[in-house]
C-alpha cells in the first residue's frame, strides 16, 4: 500500500510513520506532507525515502531541499500546489490525512476529488465540508477510514450491521483536566494547566478542544456525516477511564463497545490496515488492556452548563447550514487566543458566540463558500478579541 501522509509532524503523522516503520513490506511512504518542522521532516524524509516533500512555505521547504541535495533523490516543493501533487501521485492508495484544524479541508477536499480513499484524522473536514464532501464521495466510490478514536470505535461496533438496527450511538469523553468544574472556577486557569490532560498525548489545540468539550460536540457532527445517522441519535457520555471509546445500541437493546488503553496507534493502524486488525502488542506499538485491573468505569451526561463550549456545538450541529463552519473557525481563533495568553480560558465560548449571535447561516453549496465563510467567521472572531482588549 503506498500512502501520502499530510501532516507527517503533528502526532497521527508520526504515529502514521511509526506503524510504516514497523510495516514495511505492507506500507510504502511516497509522500510528506507537512508545515514548518523542516528538521523533523528532513529526518522522515531520510529514514522513508518519499518522492515527494511538500513544506507549508518555501523558506523551510528550500532548507528540506538543502539538507536532503545529494543524500536522497526526494522533489521538494511547498505551498497548496504541492499538496495536490502529493495527493495526485497515480501510485498513492490511500491518503492520511491529518493536518490540524481547517487547514486540513481543503487538501481533504482535493484528495475527494483525486477519487482518493482517506483515512481521515481532521475531523474539521467533515464539520465544515460535509455536505460537500460527503456526497462527493459517494460519487467517486471513495471509502473514509475514520481515525478518531470513538469514530473508529462506532466503525467497528457497526461491521456488519445495518443503519436501520441503530437505537443510539454514544461517544465518550474524558471530560479533560477540568471534569466538574464550573466556569467561575476555571476564571485565570493557566496553558499548562489547560494542556495537562489526564489521559491522552495529543497536539495543543484538540488538547485545549479536549478541555472544553468543543471536541466532542465537533466529533457528533463528524460522525453525522462520517455513517449518515441523525443528531437524534447521537449521545456523548463522560468516561474519565477513556477506555471505552464508542458504544452502539441497537433495536433489541444489546450493546456493542470498542475498548482499549487510549493510544491513537490503535484506531491509526486500524485506519491503515482495514479490515484487519495487525500486530501490535508484539511489536511494542501499544499496550494490552488489562480488564483485570479494573475496578470500575464510569459514565455520566455532560452538563452542559459547566461546558459552554459544547453547548454552542451542539446548537451549531442543529442548526446546520453554515453554523458549523463559523463554529470552527471562531474556536481555532479563540483557542489560539488562548494559547497566545491574549485572553482567559473561560472568554473561548464568549468569542464563539459572538460571531454565532451576527452571523446569518447560508446553504452550503461549493468549497470556495467554505473557505469564504471561515475567513469571515476568523476576521469577527479576531474583532471582538481586540474589543476586549481596548476595555
């Protein structure tokens, strides 16, 4: 199987390469893609061998080429344009694609459009493009590998059931570092508090989406698309364990979950590999889970007051039209506010809502309108932050 690996640096990336490693009679790396961790990229590109590496911009992707000239014969190129070669190889099977945040819908889009399978990592894709993306796929016979942990989790517990069996589908959540707690007492919380989450070693940002629960709400909607089931069917339980990580019910009330230790290696592999199931425990990739040591696991309703952020997701999810990209879009802007220490972690869902509360939905038709309405969504989103600031 050869694959083009979009987002080689962030953590399903490496994991990606990881598994290729470990693979390397089944998986063939024929492309990188990645956005300016050119020293990382210089050593994937050394150990891999891909014909194609693609920087975000060209001042890292001249250093790649530097540093790869007379070492590798790999084509190194930068910018939108390349990520469409990476995508276009004739010889790529499957496209992983794992570029955070909306970054990632468009190059999701394009490989869609190459009739390219996809096991996909950006959830965003789905949330702001999918009733683009996924009748597109429909037309090009194109399969998605979901790679999110509870999406693979639902894939799973759904092989060889039919749409209309389901009763409810649940996805778990952590409920992150700050399970419980009101926002009055989350006033002035520090970034490394924020990052510090109990279970999981992820990127900052759906560490920080994690936190407030904005995370799952985009998860629903991405699952949505991902199996065509309705909203109304879709549930998020609290799981502090992080040990089950999907549960489907079906009509005559039996239960079907997907467990495991929490390492995204797990649904990563199963997203590669699909339909099997390959050896990892042997191989040191991931632990095996010892159910005889444990005592109990948990799982509540999020209250929905002490999690904004999901509340408003939720809203978005129902109203649907162009709700869910400006969602997206005032979040990413908001998170990364908070980050920057440009403004408190309790004032993230006071952005979102802003540019929610002036924003008149539209029927999505076309990508260019996508990427219109998360520019549009991220400008407001930039204003009410810099009101804020002027108080």
């Amino acid at each position: 199987m050869n694959i083009s690996v979009l987002g080689s640096t962030g953590s399903i990336g490496v994991k990606s390469l990881e598994i290729a490693r470990q693979y390397p009679d089944l998986i063939r790396v024929l492309a990188l893609v990645a956005g300016r961790n050119w020293e990382l990229v210089v050593k994937q590109a050394l150990e891999h061998r891909p014909i194609l590496v693609v920087m975000e911009r060209q001042e890292e992707a001249l250093k790649v080429r530097d540093a790869l000239q007379g070492r590798i014969k790999t084509q190194v190129t930068w910018g939108i344009e390349g990520i469409e070669r990476a995508i276009s190889l004739d010889e790529v099977d499957l496209v992983v694609s794992a570029i955070s945040g909306s970054a990632g819908v468009l190059p999701t889009y394009l490989a869609v459009s190459r009739a390219k399978n996809i096991a996909l990592a950006n959830k965003e894709s789905l949330v702001m493009a999918g009733p683009i993306i996924m009748p597109l796929a429909k037309e090009r016979g194109i399969f998605l590998r979901p790679i999110d942990s509870e999406h693979s989790g639902i894939f799973q517990a759904l092989s060889g059931h039919k749409k209309e069996e389901i009763r409810r589908v649940f996805l778990t959540a952590s409920g992150g570092p700050f399970r419980g707690k009101a926002p009055h007492e989350l006033k002035g919380v520090s970034v490394e508090k924020a990052l510090n989450h109990p279970n999981w070693r992820m990127g900052k940002k759906i560490t920080i989406d994690s936190a407030t629960l904005m995370n799952k709400g985009l998860e629903v909607m991405e699952a949505m698309w991902l199996f065509g089931i309705g909203l109304d069917k879709l549930h998020i339980l609290i799981h502090p364990q992080s040990i089950v990580h999907a549960i489907v019910e079906f009509q005559d009330g039996s239960l079907i979950a997907q467990s495991s230790v929490p390492d995204m290696i797990i649904p990563i592999a199963y997203a590669l590999f699909y339909p099997s199931h390959k050896e990892l425990l042997a191989k040191g990739l991931a632990a095996p889970l010892n159910l005889e040591l444990l005592n109990s696991l948990r799982f509540e309703v999020p209250d929905l007051t002490l999690y904004p952020c999901l509340k408003l997701a939720l809203e978005a999810a129902y109203a649907g039209k162009s709700y869910p990209i400006v969602l997206n879009a005032s979040n990413e802007v908001a998170v990364n506010a908070f980050l920057e220490g440009m403004i408190d972690f309790v004032t993230i869902p006071d952005v979102i809502k802003s540019v929610m509360d002036t924003h008149e939905s539209e029927e999505i038709r076309e990508i260019e309108q996508v990427l219109h309405l998360e520019q549009w969504a991220r400008v407001k989103a930039f204003e009410y932050i810099k009101s804020k600031d002027n108080k």
